[in-house]
C-alpha cells in the first residue's frame, strides 16, 4: 500500500527523494532511488546510441576525409607539414572515438541510478582521458589548417599572423590540456569522488570548462577568417570567388558547434545525474572534432576529383607559388600562392 501511495502521490514522493539525500550515503541514495522506480514500474531512460553512432559515424568520415587528402597529396607531390600535423590530429580523434563508444557502453546515456557503481567510476575515467584527447585534438586541427595557411601565404601580414595563431594554440593547449589532467589533487579524485568518499581538492570545472570552450572558439574564428581577405582579393569571377569563399567559409559551421557545446556544459559541474546529463557534452565534443577534420581536409580535395585535359594545367592548392612577377598591380603578393586553388584555360582564363 505505501509503495503503490509512493507511486502515485508525488509530494510523497518528493519528500521521500529529499529525506533520502539529507539521510543516506550518494551510493544508498541511488539505490533507493533505482528501487523506487522499478517497483513503480518506470521507464528507464537510455540514450546511448546517440553517442556511439554519432562516434562512428563521425570518425568514419574524417577517416575518410584524411585519407583523401593523403592520396590527393601523392597525385601531386609529397604530404606537407599540414598534412603530417592533421595525421598527428587524427591520433588524437581516433582513440576520442573509440572512447565514445566505450563510455556508451559503460552507460553514459542512461540515469546514473540504473547504472552499476563501478561502471559509474569507469565512464568518469574515460571521460577524464577523453577531455585531454579533446585538446589535444581541437589544437592539432587547427595547427594542420595554420600550417596549410603558411604554404599559400608567401609573404606579408597574413604570415606573420598565422605564425601568432599556431603560438596561441599551442600555449592554449598545454595550459588547459595540464589543467585537465591537474583538475583534481590527488588526481585519481576526478573520477572516483562523485560517491563523496574520497577527500580532494579541484579546481572550479565550470569555470574551466566555460574559459576553455570559449578561448577554443575565439581561435576557431580566428583561423577561419584568417584567410578571407587574401581570398577576395583574388583577380576571378565573382562565381569563381563565390566557390572558393564558401569551401573556406564551411570552417564557420565548426565554430557553430562550438558555441552549441558551450551550451551543454551548463549542467557540467552541477549536476548529480551525470551520466545522463554528460550526454550532449559528450556528442557535441565528437561532432565538433570530426566536422573539424573534414572541413580542415576539404580545400585541398579539389584536386583529386579534376583531369588533366589539354589545354588546361592543373595544381594543387598547397603547392608554393611559381616565381611570378611583382609589377602586376592586379595581385597581391599574399595572394599569388592562391590562384593555384582554380582551374585555368589557355583560351577561357580562370573557369
């Protein structure tokens, strides 16, 4: 009778959830609260294949994506430093992924309640080590896309600024890559004090959480638009400058995904369901990252899908520029490097 009364009366209910939380331990609290819900027969929640296709779609086609750019490379000279520094990346992305997925099956997705205390440990383990892949990854892509900006800038401002970028990324990463792993004293209290048995001293993890996304999505923007003036300035047709601005531009979508992470981590260091509520921190992180790669790899994909026909000479974007005469009034002399991103016709000019 009182079961069925808990079931239905929610005041009771409620009373009974605060009175267990003044008077329990958190592991007996989530027993009582896991015993609760099977005897009034509700639902489970479960999410946890949100996460894990998300992961192995995502690195699939970054995957794919890098591999692409590899062979697009050796069609037409040898891998470049952005090429090498995007393959470091991926070392990064890959075990990310693979983490995704392991933590879906650990139970991240579901209400910690139905979740088994050693599990709980576990996912906080791998999320521990998944927020230093995340770094590490975020700052390798974005190093790749700067070093790819340093092979079509040949002189002038726009280097000297790619070269500030590529030092703030790396100062950023090793400065929240060693707040991460530092977050807590001793360390292994990131991921086991969340039964409120192990006595630590950590850091504010909002305040972290939300200084690092935002600094990560002020360097996104930065590298993006890093190259949108040089861009314009090239001597085409508008159509043509359309094409090549938006394959650039397509970097914005990545800082849209970043600012839609920073969201999720409003609930990051408050919440006491944090395998369910992890989630969308979770997912954005992994779609941030692969969409990441994909757009970094696309500028220098055009070449691998165009043949080489008379009358037309074909290059890939990243080669260095051809020695080219400095009176021309037309071309900037950062911008040189770039004509080589468009097909040109003897007789039709650029098409």
């Amino acid at each position: 009778m009182l079961a069925t009364d808990m079931c239905m009366d929610q005041e009771m209910g409620e009373s009974l959830e605060h009175c267990v939380k003044l008077n329990c331990t958190i592991r007996e609290a989530l027993t009582t609260k896991y015993v609760t819900e099977s005897i009034c027969n509700r639902p489970f929640r479960n999410r946890t294949n949100v996460i894990s296709i998300t992961a192995i779609v995502g690195v699939s086609l970054a995957l794919l994506a890098v591999i692409l750019r590899f062979v697009s490379r050796m069609k037409s000279r040898k891998p470049g430093m952005d090429d090498w520094t995007m393959a470091i990346a991926m070392g990064f992305v890959i075990p990310l992924s693979a983490m995704a997925i392991i933590l879906a099956n650990h139970g991240l997705g579901k209400d910690i309640w139905s979740v088994p205390f050693e599990n709980i440990t576990h996912s906080l383990y791998i999320f521990y080590i998944s927020e230093v892949l995340y770094l590490g990854s975020s700052v390798m892509i974005r190093v790749s896309v700067l070093c790819l900006y340093l092979r079509m800038f040949s002189l002038g401002l726009s280097r000297r600024i790619a070269h500030v970028a590529m030092v703030a990324n790396l100062l950023y990463g090793t400065a929240f890559i060693t707040a991460s792993i530092f977050q807590c004293i001793p360390v292994h209290a990131a991921w086991t004090r969340w039964d409120g048995t192990v006595p630590a001293k950590c850091v504010d993890a909002n305040a972290v959480g939300w200084t690092s996304a935002a600094i990560n999505i002020i360097l996104d923007a930065v590298t993006v638009m890093l190259p949108l003036p040089q861009l314009t300035r090239l001597v085409m047709s508008w159509e043509q400058k359309i094409h090549i601005l938006i394959m650039f531009c397509l970097g914005f979508l990545v800082t849209i995904i970043s600012i839609l992470r920073l969201t999720s981590l409003v609930k990051f260091a408050t919440t006491h369901n944090i395998t369910w509520d992890y989630v969308p921190v979770a997912y954005w992180s992994s779609i941030e990252v692969h969409v990441s790669v994909i757009c970094a790899c696309l500028p220098t994909l055009p070449s691998l899908f165009r043949r080489k026909t008379a009358g037309v000479r074909q290059d890939d974007l990243a080669l260095p520029p051809e020695p080219i005469s400095h009176k021309s009034k037309n071309v900037h002399s950062d911008v040189l490097p770039l004509l080589r991103l468009v097909t040109i016709d003897e007789h039709k000019g650029v098409i």
